[in-house]
C-alpha cells in the first residue's frame, strides 16, 4: 500500500489598497517547481478570507510517496 507525506505552504501575498491582493505568479511558479523536482506534488491550495474578503495568505498543500528501504 503506498504512504504518503504530506508538506505545507503558506505565501504571503501583497496588498493593495485598490486591488486588493497581489498573487506573485512567478515566485509562487519557481517554488513549486523547486518542489517538483524534489518529488512534492500539488494537490490543494487555496485562499483564506480576511478584511472584506481580500486575501493575504495562499495555503499550498502538497505530498509525495514515502519511500522505503
């Protein structure tokens, strides 16, 4: 049966005051590259609701096969 680990991530985003939140599209891309070649795969990320719905953080949750010896 196979097992899992499981890893989060949490990035900030930037405000603004007129657009509200600011997502870092390249940063965030390079990072989960970064991750991929470690073997974590993406399975959930999301947005959590502040002041007047603006988002300041993106929760990333991601895994990869535990590997046993």
């Amino acid at each position: 049966m196979q097992r899992w680990e499981y890893k989060t991530l949490v990035i900030e985003l930037e405000q603004t005051f007129w657009s509200g939140s600011k997502f870092p599209h390249e940063a965030i891309g390079s990072k989960l590259d970064e991750l991929g070649r470690l073997g974590w795969e993406l399975v959930s990320a999301e947005t959590n609701a502040s002041y007047q719905g603006q988002s300041n953080q993106l929760l990333c949750i991601l895994k990869r096969p535990v590997v046993t010896v």
